[in-house]
C-alpha cells in the first residue's frame, strides 16, 4: 500500500509517499526557514502563505521522485495537530482533495506520534512497552506507550520547549534560525565543563524548564561583559546544551526504569542533537536499554513520518472523516481517527 503523506504543521511544506508503512519513494521537504529568519521566528501567516504556494508543486515533484502517477495512490495521511492553524489547515485541504478524487482512505495523524513513526520507518515496527522521549521545537515530553497507539503522559515542560530554547540561546550569541543546529555545530568546539549552568528542574520529576536556563546564560554574559571580558560562544553553546542534554538523559533513562520497559524510543527535531545522541546512546548501553533512534534527517520535519504512523492506523481498519478541521492543540492522547464500520 502506498501512502501520500502531507505535512505542514509549522514552517516546513512536506510530502512523501511510503510503501507500506517502512519504503520510502519520496520525501520531499521546502523549508520556509528564509522566510522566517529575518523575523527570529516563524510568523504564521508568512507560514500559511508559503505552504500554499509550495504544497501543489511538491505533491506533483513527489510523484516523479517515487516514478507514479497520483492516481496510483492508495491512501493519504495529513498532520492535524498539533501546530499553526493556517499552516495545518493548507495540508489538510490538500489532501481531502486528494482522498476525495482518488476516493482513497483518508487518515489524520497526529504530528507527535508522526515523530514516533521516523523510527519504524528506519527499524520496523517498535516492540510495547517503551518509553519515549518527544523533543522538538514546540514540544517537550516523556511518554510510556504500553500498547500501539496508546500514548501516557509522565511529564512535560512546564515553559519553554527544548527545540525553542535552543533556538533562543543561539540567537542571543549570533547564530541564525533556527539556531539548534548551528548551537550544535559551534558546541562541538567549545567546552561543555567551562561554565556550570544549573541543570533545570532535574528535581521536578517527569517534567522539564527551561527558562531558568535561559536567564543564566544571558545573566552569565552581562557578568562577563560587565567585568569587560567577552565570553567564547563556542563554550557558551557546549555548556548549555550539556545543561540541557544531561537532564534529559538522567530523566528518560528514569523513566524507563520506573516503568520497566526494555526500549527507549526518541523523536523530534531535537534529536538531530549529536551531544543528545551520544549522551542517551551511552546511557542507554550502560543501563541496558535498547534505544531506538530516528537518523537526523527523519528526526525534523517530514512527510514520510506521517506516511508510516497513517499506514499503520489504516491497517488497523481506522479512517478520519473528510470534515476534520485543524487542531492546533492537539493532545498526544487524543483520537485523530476511528474504525471503519464497513
Ligand atoms: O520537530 P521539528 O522539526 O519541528 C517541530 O515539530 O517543532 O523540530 C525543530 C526544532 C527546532 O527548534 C530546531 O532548532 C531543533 O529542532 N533542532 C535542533 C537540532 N536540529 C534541529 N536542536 C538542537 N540540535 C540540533 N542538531
Ligand atoms: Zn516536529
């Protein structure tokens, strides 16, 4: 089965086709982060405008990547939340009208548990019960899945995102946007024992906060330049996301033994972090988990996740109606979709 998968919950357009649920034939992305870069952040009706423009053209690029016509496709998955009404909305018409002139399955797709999905596409079906930790730029969660599809929430940020800190931080020392890859790059040349920031909410349970971060980082350079000294970015950006990688590992690996799970499983655009996945990969092995990671180009934004998570709903009988709306909120929990009668 052949899945169209849309994506267009925040500042990337992206459509994919995967083969029953793992072969990817395409998996085309337009980044908007130009758009958006000038401004420090993604403006949504900039985003809203920018997937109209690219969605048409990219469906069509799809087909010629995966050498089909669209009439031989046999169902469509679309993100409907959570992320920016108008930018969700242009996927989701998109393809309605797709499902609706090939009169193929339709399914809706949460984008968080899209980020789950980048790993069946590299490993293949994820053996329950696992813990996952979600890590992007508007999200920060640890969940324990004990049956497909079945998402409990242990914890989550209770301010601002890993991804969005990220990006935050690496705009105050210079770097673009978004600024978690390129914090990445610079960290790999700094120091990440040369400043000692707090390590943020690592008594807060499950859940995470990153504001505190964030402030010690801008106060530690006012110090610096106070004291007529310029801090080295680079150890700036190795110090911090040490910050904030070691309390994200200390937690999910908790989490994982709490609930007695033999899997960890990451996903999200943050897990493109190399301090990340080195970190979690040796804890991991040294605590025994096995440990599911998406390659980071599968952790951002895609179309292909989407894809799988829709293949593996619609094998389970499920559909989503064609009047579904946006849902900017969207809880990992809630149902996008329900069991065909017929
Ligand atoms: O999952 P994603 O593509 O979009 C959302 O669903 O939010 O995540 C994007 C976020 C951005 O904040 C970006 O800066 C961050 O992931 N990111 C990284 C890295 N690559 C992407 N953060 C740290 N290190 C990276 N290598
Ligand atoms: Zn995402």
């Amino acid at each position: 089965m052949r899945v169209l998968g849309i994506e267009t919950s925040c500042d990337e357009t992206a459509v994919a086709v995967v083969e029953d649920g793992r072969k990817i034939l395409a998996n085309l992305i337009s980044s908007q982060a130009h758009l958006h870069e000038k401004f420090g952040g993604v403006v949504p009706e900039v985003a809203s405008r920018a997937h109209l423009e690219s969605i048409n053209p990219l469906i069509t690029m799809a087909m010629v990547e995966a050498g089909m016509w669209v009439a031989d496709i046999d169902a469509v998955a679309v993100t409907v939340g959570p992320g920016l009404v108008g930018a969700l909305l242009v996927g989701i018409a998109a393809a309605k009208a797709v499902a609706v002139a090939l009169s193929v399955p339709f399914i809706g797709i949460n984008h968080l548990e899209g980020h789950i999905y980048a790993n069946v596409l590299t490993n293949g079906p994820i053996d329950e019960p696992y813990v996952c930790f979600l890590v992007s730029g508007g999200h920060t969660m640890l969940v324990h899945v004990p049956e497909p599809h079945l998402y409990e929430l242990l914890g989550q940020t209770l301010d601002d995102a890993a991804g969005e800190a990220f990006d935050k931080v690496a705009r105050f020392i210079g770097l673009g946007f978004p600024g978690g890859p390129a914090l990445d790059r610079l960290a790999q040349t700094g120091d990440p024992e040369a400043i000692r920031f707090p390590r943020a909410a690592i008594d807060r349970g499950y859940d995470f906060s990153l504001s505190g971060l964030k402030t010690a980082v801008v106060r530690y350079v006012r110090d610096e330049r106070a004291h007529v000294r310029e801090p080295a970015p680079e150890d700036i950006a190795a110090s911090f996301q040490e910050a904030v990688v070691e309390v994200q590992v200390t937690k999910t690996l908790a989490a994982a033994a709490d609930k007695g799970v033999r899997t960890i499983v990451l996903g999200g655009g943050v897990v493109a972090n190399s301090r990340l996945r080195s970190l979690m990969a040796k804890g991991a092995e040294e605590r025994g988990f096995e440990l599911l990671i998406p390659p980071p180009e599968l952790c951002t934004d895609n179309g292909a996740m989407i894809a799988s998570a829709g293949y593996y709903r619609l094998q389970r009988g499920e559909r989503t109606e064609l009047d579904v709306g946006a849902s900017p909120g969207l809880p990992l929990q809630a149902p996008t979709s329900e069991r065909d009668p017929a």
